[in-house]
C-alpha cells in the first residue's frame, strides 16, 4: 500500500520535472511543429516563467488539473483521456479475460506432462507468437482477413470501433462494435495469451515436484483429478497474480494494436498526441497509465491476500 | 497369511548419467498386524522400496520384480484396480507433514477425499467419520476447518496419521514418520501412531500391518516386530526386532546400533561409535560386498564377491562373509 | 598460465560442450549467424543507388518479381534491399541497448546486493519504480523529450529496460555474499570495489550472459515498437520504420502483403532465435531456474 503510494509519488514528480528539465525553450517542446493559438502561447509562457518551484506547488495541488489544453486539440486533456477509457476498457477488457482463459488451458497441458506432444507443440506456438510484434500481427490479419488476399473475402472492417452511422445504443449496434472487436481483440488474445501459458506451465511445472501430489496419488485419485483438485488451485495462485502484473505489457500492446485498427480509445489517443508532439497530452496519458499499473499491482496484492491462506492469517 | 510380500525387486533410476539401480533385489515379507522396520541411512533405497509398494515411484524409475499385497501384484495391476488398492488396502504417513499437505485445501477436506473416493462410509456421514479421525489423533473435530500452516509440526503429522487411518488399511507405510520434529514430540506421535495401529485392526485377533522406516534402530528396536537392515539397495541383516537391537549379526548393523545407544546403557558410553565415511554412491558401488570399505573387519574376500543374505541363527538372516554362526 | 584463467577456461570448454548438444539452442545460433552475416555485407552488396528514393526505378507498390523478389514498396525501392539493410540497424539499435540495460542492471543490481542500509533500499526502490512503470508510455515520454534520432533510441531502451537484470542480480548477489571466501576477504579487508569486482562479478557473469541473450530478443522488440510509432531516426530504416512506414503509406488497405510481411517474419525470427539461445543458456548455466 505505502509502496503504491511512494511509486505513484515519484511518478508524479518525474511527470513535472522532465519536461521542464530540458534545454532550450520549453515552448518550442510544447508547441513543436504547431501553429499555435498566440493567446494561449502567451498564457503558457506567463505560466513557466513562474519560479520552478512555485510552479511545482500549483502542480502538485492537482496532477490532474492542467491548466494547458491539449496543443492538438485544444481541449482539456483530461476530458479527451475521458471520453477515450471506455472503447479501451471493451478490447482490453475482453482480450484479457479471453486470453487469460485460453493461455491457462494451453499452460495447463502443457505444464502437466512437459515434453509431451502438446507441450512441444504449444510452446513452439507461443514462443513464436511471444517472439511477434503485436501491431504487426494486426496489420497482416487486416490484410488477409479485412483486406483480402490469395482469394479471401475481406470479411472485417478496417478499422474504428463502429460503422460510420451506426447507432451503437440498439442490439444492432452492439453487434456492429462486436464485429469491429474482432480483429483487434483476436491480435491482442494470441499475443498475451502466449505469455499466459508460458507461465501458467512454468508455474504448474514448479508444483508437479511437489509431495502432496504423491499424497493425492497415493489416496487413489485419478491423474485428472489430482491436477484439477491439487496442482492447477496451487499453481494458478502465481499466474493470477503475474497477470495482473503485467498489466504494463498489456499496455503497450493497446497503444500499437489501436493505433493499427483505429481503435478509438487511449492507445490511438497516445499515437495522435506523438505524432504532434502535443506534450500536454503525452503527460497527461503518461500519468493515466502509469495509475492504472500501478492500481493493478496494488490488486494483485489484495488478490493474493483473498485466495491464499498462508497469506490471509 | 502374509499381508505383503516383496519378490526379488529392483528399481533403477534412469538419469542422463546412466542408469541408477536404487533397490537391487530385495525380498522381504509382513505379516498381517506385523510391524516391520527397515533401518537404513539415507539413500540405502528404504523410501524407494516403501514407494513401489503401490507404485508411487517417479517416472524415470524401472521396476523389475513383484510386490504382491494380499497375494496380487501391485506392479502389474490394471489402473482402475491399483487406484481402488491405494489407500484402501495400504496408505502412506509421508515424511514431510507441512510439503505433503495440500496449503490451500482444508485439513477436514484432505481427510474426507479418500474416504469419499473409496466410499468406505456413506456420503452423510463422512463428516463425523473425519471428525472421529481427529478425535483418534487427539485434535479437536473443529480443527477440520483449519488449514496446514495454521497447525504445528506434530499436529500437522497427526493429521497425516488420521489421514492414513481414514479407510482403515491392511497396511499403513510410515516413511521416517518423525524425523522433522522435536525429539519430544518425535515420541509421542510415534506412541500415537504405534497404540492406533495396534488397536484399530481390522479383524478381532489381528491389528493392522506396518512398515515403519527409520535412520534410529534404537526407535525400531522398541516399537517392531521385526527389522530388517538395508544397505546400497539390499537387506543385509534380518530378524526379530529386539534380537537385531541386542545382538547385531553384521558389522553394519553393529554401527546403527550404536549410533543409538539404549539411553542409560553404560556401555554404549565407553564403546567407539560411529562409522567411517558415507554411504556409497548409489551410481558407483564398490565391487564385491557394498559395504567393505566402511567395515571395520574387512577381509581381501569381501572386495571380490558379494556375501549372500542366509540364515545365521532361527529366523535371522544376515549377508557378511565374517558372521560368527 | 594462472590457476583462475585455467579453471574459466575448463568452464568455458565444457559449457561449449553442453551447448552443441542443445538442439534449440543451436537453431537460434544459426538463425543469428545468418542475420548477423547479411547485416555485416549489407553495405558491399547493397548499392546506395537502391535505397536512394530519388534513384528508385521500380514501380509503387509492386507486387513480388524476378527483379524485385519482395516487390516494391511505395517510392519503387525493392523491400529486399531494405530489409536487409533494415537488418543491420535493427541489430545495432538492439546490441548498444542491450549493452548500457546491461551495464545499468549489473551495476545497480550488485551495489544493492552488496551494500547495506539505506543505500540499498534505494537502490532497490528505484529498481522497482522501473519495473513497475509502464515501459512503453515512460519510452514515448523519454524519446520525445529527447527527440527522434537512432543515439537517443538507444539511450531511451537503455534506460527502460534494465530493471529486470538488476532485479535478477542482486537475487544472485545476495547469494553469493554469504559465502566464506567472501566473508574471509571481507576480513583480509578487501575494499568494496575489490570485493564486487574480483569476487561477486566473475560469479554473477554466467548468468549475466544468459541473461544478456534474452535481454536483447526484449530489446529489438522495443525498438520495433518505438520505430513503429515513429520514435526511431527516420533515415535509419530498421525492420520496426520499415512497419511504420508501409502502415502510414498504406500498405495494408491495398493488401501488399510483401511490404508488411518480411519485417515481421524476421522480428520473430531473431527475437525467437536470442530467446532460444537465452533460454538453452540458462538451462546449462542455472538448471534450477530453467522449466
């Protein structure tokens, strides 16, 4: 918890002072490339001409309350940041929870006779799809199944989260998003799950030495129960938890796999506030990520608390 | 009748080094309501041996050989009848009570697994069966709810003891059932686990049959039947327990036995104790009898053949060239 | 000859020796051998001519040919030629970041291993900032701060990515502290700097290396990830600017395939290939730890 805090802090601090550390006229960074509106660059540079550390105060008195619109838009970062969550919310939401079903099936076989066909066979898979760039995972799966080549029908949209029109509140619409979620969500599900499995078989493997498996083989019990009723309930402990942790890596495939599939949410936002570059913006999401990690961590803490007795008492 | 028998049995370990032979041809029997003792140091095969019985052993493991348990061979059953075997007929009191137990399931529900499994009492009243089980092992029913790091070392091995008796076995295998605890409560449960099987036998004129494993023939000695001596894989020495603790035949047995002497016994205070070296290898045996460079009264003979286990004296047995018959 | 370098030398031997019988690891080496070959010839058998935009002589977005085996891409260069040139910087960007993500974790992982106090809890507690923070959204903050050139792409990875090795070092450290020839030449009085260098490196090494291996597989990855989203100097095309510029030029809504195709298949190829000698590395350094 205070960890959490301490981290979250010193994010906080980093966020001020990077951008301020810098040679040269902050100004030029912050309106690089831009036709800016004069009012507001003057408005910017009575701001930073304050002393540093008066500066910092009004900072610190609310992170989240940027007195500089986004250079790009120019709007208040946190209401674009805002409006942006919930399509990211949907993919990743809906990627994890697939991915991390699919890639604890996958570690579970293969994690139980190591070596075996299934285990060659599925961490030959997921070291590939480990190996893979996940935007350009999605870019190839555009081509062949939005695009269309070698003679298959381009059945998927390009790209967004919904047809142009389309009213996203009827069952109609719905189904317009789901379809648009395919391609993205697909992309995203083969890459974590390939991490998924790898340690849901690392951490399954780890426990086939322990003794109180010999003791549930001893007392009778088939070998599929004793996986399931001894080896998968110890060994899945780690994995949640590692899930959860790894939420940073989830992150950096949302900002390439939406960009690609102009996925609306914080991911394509990040990639339209590089191409500026809108600084305001960049720290703003920084700061946004950096939370939500950071919130995770905290989770996966509280998680291992609930599901562990050794840890509860 | 003869509740377990083993039949000229060898396990080899296979490993990248080449093959490790951990049992070389044992062949041993308990009695039903005996209780048995295997003496050993670590290594010597006894936790292999216990295993086999109802095929426990790691995968790399080649067993040749037959152990048959009430007159079937456990090696050569079929699946479905060895899982019914197992724990049923003959259950384990594993080593290590706080790695054997599962840390995330409740005590209660470890107990009840077996007995749910091989539907020794009716569904309803397996919570009162497990309940009466902790009772036997003088824990309080209540402690069904609690899990394995929650209770000490010698509570945690009672469980395993309550856990064994669960379906009432014809045989209970204790592997070094104290070794992790304190030399006091190492005792108590050891009188607990002995007094339970003595008195929970299955039959009226017979209790039920042990294999008790341990490094200290001094606990053998006064808790067995009878004991047999393994060294590098094979039983060396054989016999009535009290005989074997009071007059050891090979020079093997001589030191176990006074590695642990009698506690006020004075002559144990006065004779040298303690054996030279450590166990062989199991990888890279001496040639001729196993044990020749540790014996004290080795003779050029023993580097060249390997003595046989026979008869020295009634129903003792020993496998050394210098045995005084 | 001394008595040390005879015994790292018999080490070294006898780790070649498990090493050639790794089947994996043996694969990855030669798929390296192949990509670092044509990274080192790159520039004799590649003409400037060919990547020279103005000089390009084949049509927009060709499909793939006798003379352009991987088709074209948008201003008529062969993708070919510019992967295999793309091979070159994307092996350099991923070994110099490799080298200071190296430098940085060993460095802070043994200092936090050995030293004790509130040194160390610093040390660790930065540590754990870098791990816990988002890698890709501190890269972006940190590249565009320091603007888009090969140098600071380097520097950004470099920095980014080392918080696991310093993590995996200090663990081995810390080990290693306890042991007697340590603790005797704590005694002798040997200064800190002699203790780490002479005593703990040469012990944590192996596993450095093990580590390094598959330290660099995670860093081409990066730097594929940043170059995609523009961070990378745009006149050095490495395979993840080669994706970025056959998204942005809109490849994909014309389905050329051959543009976007071979960047990636030799992504996974060399990340695959530092993975698995990584991997068979530490099996023979570390069984423990290998699964």
């Amino acid at each position: 918890m205070l960890r959490a805090f301490v981290t979250l802090a010193f994010v906080i601090i980093f966020n001020f002072f990077l951008f301020r550390m810098l040679p040269g006229d902050p100004i030029g960074l912050y309106a690089r490339g831009r036709n800016q509106d004069p009012e507001q660059l003057v408005e910017l540079r009575r701001a930073l001409n304050k002393p540093l550390l008066e500066q910092f105060l009004t900072y610190l008195r609310n992170p989240f309350d940027s007195t500089i619109d986004s250079t790009r838009f120019s709007r208040p970062v946190w209401e674009m940041i805002g409006e942006r969550v919930w399509p990211t919310l949907l993919l990743l939401g809906t990627a994890i929870l697939l991915a991390s079903l699919i890639g604890i099936w996958v570690g579970i076989r293969a994690g139980w006779k190591p070596g075996g066909r299934f285990d060659r066979m599925s961490t030959g898979t997921t070291l590939i799809l480990y190996s893979m760039p996940e935007f350009w995972l999605g870019m190839m799966l555009l081509i062949v199944f939005s695009v269309g080549v070698f003679g298959i029908p381009g059945m998927f949209p390009v790209g967004g989260i919904a047809s142009p029109g389309a009213d996203t509140s009827s069952p109609m619409g719905w189904l317009n998003v789901l379809w648009h979620l395919v391609l993205p969500c697909t992309t995203l599900v083969l890459i974590y799950l390939a991490d998924y499995a790898l340690v849901m078989r690392a951490s399954l493997i780890d426990e086939r030495k322990q003794e109180y498996l010999t003791l549930a083989r001893a007392k009778g019990l088939r070998d599929t129960s004793v996986r399931k009723r001894h080896a998968v309930p110890n060994a899945l402990l780690p994995t949640v938890t590692l899930i959860f942790l790894s939420l940073g890596f989830v992150v950096t495939g949302a900002i390439t796999v939406e960009t690609v599939f102009s996925w609306p949410g914080l991911g394509l936002l990040t990639y339209e506030a590089l191409r500026g570059p809108d600084i305001p913006l960049l720290q703003a999401i920084f700061l946004m990520f950096s939370i939500a990690v950071i919130a995770a961590n905290l989770l996966a803490e509280l998680l291992y608390v609930i599901f562990d007795p050794r840890v509860r008492s | 009748m003869t509740l377990l028998q083993f039949r000229d049995l060898w396990v080899d370990y296979s490993s990248s080094a080449g093959n490790v032979p951990a049992v070389r041809g044992v062949t041993l029997d308990v009695a039903a309501g005996e209780t048995l003792g295997i003496a050993g140091e670590s290594g010597c095969g006894k936790t292999t041996l216990a295993s086999a019985v109802l095929r426990l052993l790691p995968e790399n493991a080649q067993v040749r050989g037959e152990v048959l348990l009430d007159g079937v061979d456990t090696l050569t059953m079929k699946w479905g009848r060895l899982r019914a075997v197992r724990w049923s007929q003959a259950a384990i009191v594993f080593q290590g009570a706080l790695h054997a137990l599962n840390p995330v399931q409740r005590i209660g529900d470890q107990i009840a697994e077996p007995i749910r499994l091989h539907q020794t009492v009716p569904d309803k009243q397996i919570g009162a069966r497990v309940g009466e089980l902790l009772t036997q092992v003088g824990l309080p029913a209540s402690r069904a709810k609690s899990y394995p790091h929650q209770l000490s070392g010698g509570q945690r091995q009672r469980v395993m003891i309550a856990m064994a008796l669960a379906c009432k076995p014809a045989l209970i295998i204790a592997d070094e059932p104290t070794t992790a605890l304190d030399v006091m409560v190492q005792a108590q449960v050891l009188d607990l686990l002995t007094g339970l099987v003595r008195d929970l036998g299955t039959g009226p004129d017979r209790g039920m049959g042990m294999i008790l494993i341990s490094h200290d023939l001094g606990v053998l000695g006064t808790t067995c039947d009878r004991i047999a001596v393994m060294y590098a894989g094979q039983i060396i020495e054989s016999g009535p327990a009290l005989e074997i603790f009071d007059n050891p035949k090979h020079p093997y047995t001589r030191a176990l036995a006074a590695a642990f002497p009698r506690i006020g016994d004075p002559a144990a205070r006065y004779a040298p104790t303690g054996l030279p070296g450590d166990p062989p290898y199991p990888g890279d045996l001496p040639t001729g009898c196993a044990f020749h460079p540790r014996c004290p009264i080795a003779a050029p003979a023993c580097k060249l053949g390997a003595p046989a286990l026979i008869e020295v004296a009634p129903h003792r047995t020993a496998a050394c060239y210098k045995v005084d018959q | 000859m001394s008595v040390a370098t005879a015994r790292r030398r018999l080490a070294l031997t006898r780790f070649a020796n498990s090493f050639r019988h790794d089947q994996s690891g043996m694969t990855g080496v030669v798929i390296l051998a192949i990509f670092i070959a044509t990274a080192i010839l790159a520039p004799i058998l590649i003409p400037d001519a060919a990547l020279d935009v103005t000089k390009a002589d084949g049509g927009r977005f060709e499909g793939p040919s006798l003379s352009y085996p991987l088709g074209t891409d948008e201003s008529g260069r062969s993708v070919l030629l510019l992967l295999a040139w793309g091979t070159r910087i994307s092996l350099t960007v991923g070994i110099a970041a490799t080298i200071i993500s190296m430098v940085l974790g060993t460095a802070f992982g043994i200092a936090a291993g050995h030293f004790r106090g509130v040194g160390s809890h610093a040390l660790v507690g930065v540590t754990d900032w870098f791990l816990v923070i988002p890698f890709l959204p501190l890269a972006i903050v940190l590249a565009t701060v320091l603007g888009p050139s090969t140098t600071n792409l380097i520097i950004v990875i470099g920095i980014t990515s080392w918080a696991g090795t310093a993590r995996l070092i200090r663990a081995q450290t810390l080990s290693i502290e306890g042991r007697p020839y340590l603790e005797r030449s704590k005694a002798l009085g040997a200064g800190n700097w002699y203790q780490m260098s002479r005593h703990v490196l040469p012990n944590v090494f192996p596993l450095v290396l093990a580590n390094t291996t598959l330290t660099v597989a995670i860093v081409i990855l990066s730097e594929t990830t940043l170059s995609f989203l523009g961070l990378g100097d745009p006149q050095a095309p490495s395979w993840g600017a080669l994706l970025d510029r056959a998204f942005s030029s809109g490849a994909v809504s014309r389905g050329a395939w051959w543009y976007v195709l071979p960047p990636g298949i030799c992504v996974v190829l060399v990340v695959l290939a530092f993975t698995l000698v990584g991997r068979a590395m530490e099996r023979i350094v570390d069984p423990r730890r290998a699964s």
